[in-house]
C-alpha cells in the first residue's frame, strides 16, 4: 500500500492516494490558510471514521437502521512528547439496541483497525531521499554503497 504527500506551498500538503486527494494544511493562526483540516484533525478524524464504519457494519449485519448514526470526536493534546494525548469518541445510534447488542457493538468500535493501530503501535520507518537523488549525497553526486 503507498501514497504520496506533496507541498503545496505555505503550510498545505496534499494527500494523494490512487484517484483521492485529501488537503492537509494548518489554521492561520499556525501559519496556514486554513485550506483543509490539519494533520492532527485528519488523525482524529480517521479514528472516528473507522469507529463509524465499523459500527455501521454491525448494524448492517444485524438488521440495525444506520440512519442517524455518527460519531463525535474530542481531543486534547499532550506534552513530552507533543502529541495527541487523549481521544474521546461519542456514538450517536438514534435506534434502541438490547444491552447484548450495545456489549457486541463496543467490542467491534474498539476493533476498528485505526483504533487497534494505536493500540499495537506499529513500526514507524523514516529515510530521507530513498532512492539517492544526485545533489543529495555529500559524495558530490556519486552515490557509494
């Protein structure tokens, strides 16, 4: 699986997988123009939608309505590191469910894989320049294995 990030000037950065382009950039007060939500809203947002889908398969398979249903997202950051420190998702189902119901569906919200992502924090690799562009290698241009 890949996509690509690309600058856009300022503090924009698009996100562009397959035929999907989502705009990243920053509040103006941070320096942006406000153009899309910002990497941190995006990273909660994708928490909150995986919880949705998930939750709306389940209603999808035991016959459950999914009009109406939504997920609210607060957050608050965190220091040492700077970082998201807390996630608090809200599941809005304007439909009764039994208690054995509401049990399965907090399993499967809890399984969603953005949530379990974070849970079993996966291996983070960064490089600079991968694939050795000449300019880039303090070598002059020659790339030396």
């Amino acid at each position: 699986m890949k996509l690509t990030v690309a600058h856009h000037g300022g503090a924009r950065y698009d996100i562009i997988s397959g035929k999907h382009r989502v705009v990243t950039d920053q509040p103006i007060e941070d320096g942006g123009l406000d153009a899309g939500m910002s990497p941190v809203e995006l990273f909660v947002g994708s928490v909150a939608s995986c919880v949705g889908y998930f939750v709306g398969q389940f209603c999808a398979r035991h016959n459950i309505s999914r009009d109406g249903l939504s997920v609210d997202a607060e957050w608050a950051m965190a220091e040492s590191p700077h970082r998201v420190g807390i996630i608090e998702l809200a599941i809005h189902l304007p439909h009764r469910i039994t208690p054995e119901q509401k049990e399965r569906l907090m399993k499967v919200a809890h399984a969603c894989t953005v949530h379990q992502s974070l849970a079993v924090v996966p291996n983070v690799a960064i490089t600079l320049n991968p694939h050795g562009h000449v300019g880039d290698q303090p070598s002059g241009g020659k790339i030396t294995p």
